[in-house]
C-alpha cells in the first residue's frame, strides 16, 4: 500500500501514535505546518519519527526562496511606507527650514511688521506663509502678499463661508492632509509588519521541514 497523505496533526498521530508525547521542534513546527494547509506523506515506522517522502527537499526549499522573496518585496515596501509616515511627520519643520531661503516669505514678513492691515488679514485667514516652498500653497501666499484685493476676497470667504465655519484656518488642509498620511502610512506599515512576522513564521517552519526531509 502507497504512503498515505496526511493533512493533520490528528491524522499524524492515528498513524505514528508512539509520537503522541513527543514535545520536539518538529512536532510543533509539523502542527503549525498543517495549520498553514501543508500535507505530508512519510514512511512506516513504530519507533522515532518516520521518513518523510512528501514534501520532497526540493519543494521545501522552492517554497522557502518563494517566501523569502515575497518576504524582501514586503519589506521594501515597508521602507516606502516608513519614508511616507517621516515625510508627514516632518512636513511643518521641513517647510519651516526651507521657508527661510525664500524671499517670497521674507517680504511676507517684512508686510507683517510694517503694514498693520496686512497683519490683522494675516492673522484671520492663518496665513500658511511658513508653506511658501511647496509649490500647492506658493501660489496661495504670493497672491496674498502681492495681491490687495484677493486678500481681502480671501479674508472675506474665510471669516463668512460656511466652508470655515468651524476653523478658521485657510491651510488647514495642510494639516488634515499630513493626519490622513500619517494615519494610512502607520496601518501599512502596522499591516506589513504582520505580514513580515508571518513570513518569518512559515519560513522557520519550512526550515524544519527541510531537515526532517533531509534524514535518511
């Protein structure tokens, strides 16, 4: 009679019940190995473990090089969504450095200190001047230091619109935008590490597999 296939731990120790007690590596490695939906065919034995005769080495260790790239394609993948979460993390201090070689900012400044008006529309709209180097609000700045008439317009749709009934501030978008990157790049990278972790898991599993296959 062929050996027969086996895809339980249950139906393992119905054929090799001398292994019922046995507390080993293996035996844990081989309960997790049918958990993950592995199945193995092995030899007659009434004593120590049998010989396996299915999953052959070969498979074993095709397996483990197709964990092991999946494995380094996640972890590249956790390193662009660690670059993503820094990024937003230090989006206001990187712009707050930057800022300073701009002169659109410093004119900004310079209005600010000497023009009263200016500084009272400034500080009603919270003016994001400090983003004046990322190219989404450099237009948005330049208008409302260059422009008296779109300040005003601006200051007028900030203080009555429904749109900033609830915050005032004309770059909050700014915020919610480096939260919401924040918040998703922290799941993926919360997501890929279990997926790391699991990788790990199997590939120690198969790694004992492959020496159990190995003992002739």
């Amino acid at each position: 009679m062929p050996p027969r296939v086996i895809s339980s731990y249950g139906l393992f120790l119905d054929q090799y019940p001398h292994l019922k007690d046995d507390g080993s590596v293996r035996s844990t490695a081989l309960r997790k190995y049918f958990m993950n939906g592995g199945v193995i065919s092995a030899g007659k034995t009434e004593k120590g473990w049998p010989r396996i005769i299915y999953p052959t080495p070969l498979r074993i260790k095709s397996q483990i090089k197709e964990l092991s790239e999946l494995k380094n394609t996640y972890s590249r993948k956790s390193s662009d969504w660690a670059k993503e979460l820094n990024d937003a993390r230090v989006y206001h201090l990187k712009h707050n450095v930057m800022k300073l070689a701009d002169p659109l900012y410093w004119k900004h400044v310079a209005k600010y200190v000497a023009d009263k008006d200016y500084k009272v529309d400034a500080e009603q709209v919270k003016l994001p001047a400090h983003l004046v180097s990322d190219p989404r609000w450099k237009p948005l700045v330049k208008m409302f230091v260059n422009d008296v008439e779109y300040r005003k317009q601006l200051v007028e749709t900030v203080q009555h619109s429904i749109v900033y009934e609830s915050d005032k501030r004309v770059g909050r978008y700014a915020d919610q935008l480096q939260q919401l990157k924040t918040d998703i790049s922290s799941k993926k990278i919360s997501d890929i590490g279990k997926k790391l972790d699991s990788f790990d898991d199997e590939i120690k599993i198969l790694r004992e597999m492959l020496k159990w296959s190995q003992e002739r």
